[in-house]
C-alpha cells in the first residue's frame, strides 16, 4: 500500500506544483524536497499542506512538525499513511 502512497503523493505533488518537467520516476522517495533535491520553497509548503488536508483530511499547524514531515517524500508518506482520515 505504501507504494501506491508514494507513487499517487509524487503524481500529486507534480500535478499541484506544476512541476511538468518532472516525472514520478524522477522524483526519488528520500530525496529532500526541499533545498538540494526537488527544490521546493515555502509557497510549494503551503501547497503541499493544502493538498494533504484535501486529499487526505490532515490538518497541519505546527510550524516545526510540517518540516519534519516534509523532509522527504518518504517522511511525507508515512505520516499520511499513519494519520489519514480520507
């Protein structure tokens, strides 16, 4: 199950972030997602926490929590896998 977690996270990401010149096989499961890696800034976070509340019912508040959470496409994955209301 996690493996489709990851590869609908990474179809997701690419979608919300308007990353067309990536593909799903690009984007490698612990890779940083931000920095170094994909690159993303704090706009993409707010997307990101966007997509997790819709498409996942997580709400995320806590500042330092959501950087833990999106060190890598892996630490993204397994908190929605362990907190995921949808």
């Amino acid at each position: 199950m996690e493996e489709d977690l990851m590869l609908n996270l990474k179809k997701q990401i690419i979608e919300v972030l308007n990353l067309e010149e990536i593909s799903p096989e690009d984007i490698a499961d612990d890779a940083p997602l931000f920095g170094e890696g994909l690159g993303l800034d704090s706009i993409d976070a707010l997307e990101l926490i966007v997509l997790m509340e819709r498409n996942y019912g997580i709400k995320l508040s806590d500042p330092v929590q959501s950087k833990a959470i999106f060190q890598s496409l892996k630490t993204m994955a397994d908190y929605i896998a362990a907190n995921r209301t949808k």
